[in-house]
C-alpha cells in the first residue's frame, strides 16, 4: 500500500485518520492478462490503484478497436465519466498483464468525503490531473506527426512497448501498423 499512499501524497499531505478510513475502506482484485475491469455498458462502480501491472481503456467503432490511453502501475484508473456519474460507460478497460489493483467503490469514496474533507481534495486534485492529461493526449494527437507522437510515448511510458501489442500502441498513437514499424525500424 505504500505506493498508493505515495501517490495520494504527491497532491496532498493527508491527515492519518483520512488515509487510513480511506485505506480501510478499499479492496484488493488480482485480475488476469486480457480480464476486464469494465464492459461497455456497464456502470462503473469503483476506481481502481494499479499496485501492479498495466491496463488499457478501449473502444469500439465500425467493429475497430480503439485504445484510448495506457495506464501502469502507480496510477488511477477508472471510466471517469462512468464513475462520476454513475451512468453506462462507453469505454472497455482491460489487463495488458497480469495485475494486483486497490480499489474503492464511489459509494464508499463518496460517503468518506462526508467526514474527511481533506480526501475530497485530494480527489478534486487527481480529478484536476486527469484532466490535464487528457487534454494532453488531445494535444498530443492532433498537433504531432506520427513519429513525435510515438517518440513521445517512449519517453513517457516507455514499458507500454513491452506490454501492449503493435496493434494497440498503432491504435492508440492513431496510426496504421504498417505507420508504426516504418518509425520503428527508422529509429
């Protein structure tokens, strides 16, 4: 747990007792290669701390399979507009790898915030944070060419390589295959 406690702390110095309730009140899931946390459909109950592992969050669209963002161990991960408004998610989120994940359910989240003030900003800060990278992956997709795109993948989650096949970084990096193993091979 000390990573998850880590990270929490990167945004915010939590008092003990609201790190602790909120510790508590979390579960542990190991989940296979290729298991999903979330269906399409589904509404997404929980927000999830990847102690161990790799996920990916995906589409589909004209029957193609669109990976929306890579997430590793260290890090949040959840349908957020699922999760937030408790409504049916469009996105799939599925294990790259095997994987050991923290998890509390938004009931659970949002009944601590009644009594530890300090969890809800801390939640308003990686909110904040997730937003932010989002649009960056907006940014990322729209204003680089397809060689920057990838160089700056490997710069920033250069494991993924290892983790995700050909198909799903093209898919991600919004790029053909064949796109992709021409950089690759010119690199």
């Amino acid at each position: 747990m000390s990573k998850l406690t880590e990270t929490l702390n990167k945004f915010l110095d939590l008092e003990q007792k609201s790190l602790q309730a909120f510790l508590n009140k979390g579960n542990i899931r190991e989940v296979s290669k290729s298991e999903k946390l979330i269906s399409k459909g589904e509404i997404c109950a929980n927000l999830f701390f990847i102690l161990k592992g790799a996920v990916r969050s995906y589409y589909f669209k004209d029957d193609k399979d669109i990976t929306i963002s890579f997430s590793m161990e260290g890090e949040f991960i959840t349908s957020m507009s699922s999760f937030i408004s408790q409504s049916p998610s469009y996105e799939n989120i599925e294990a790259l790898e095997d994987c050991k994940l923290w998890h509390i359910s938004h009931q659970d989240l949002m009944g601590l915030f009644d009594t530890h003030r300090d969890l809800e900003r801390v939640y308003r800060l990686i909110l904040e944070a997730y937003y932010i990278r989002v649009e960056e992956q907006l940014i990322f997709s729209k204003f680089k060419n397809a060689r920057e795109r990838y160089e700056e993948l490997l710069q920033q989650k250069p494991e993924i390589i290892q983790k995700a096949s050909v198909g799903q970084i093209a898919s991600f990096l919004d790029m053909s295959i064949e796109t992709l193993s021409r950089i690759r091979a010119n690199l």
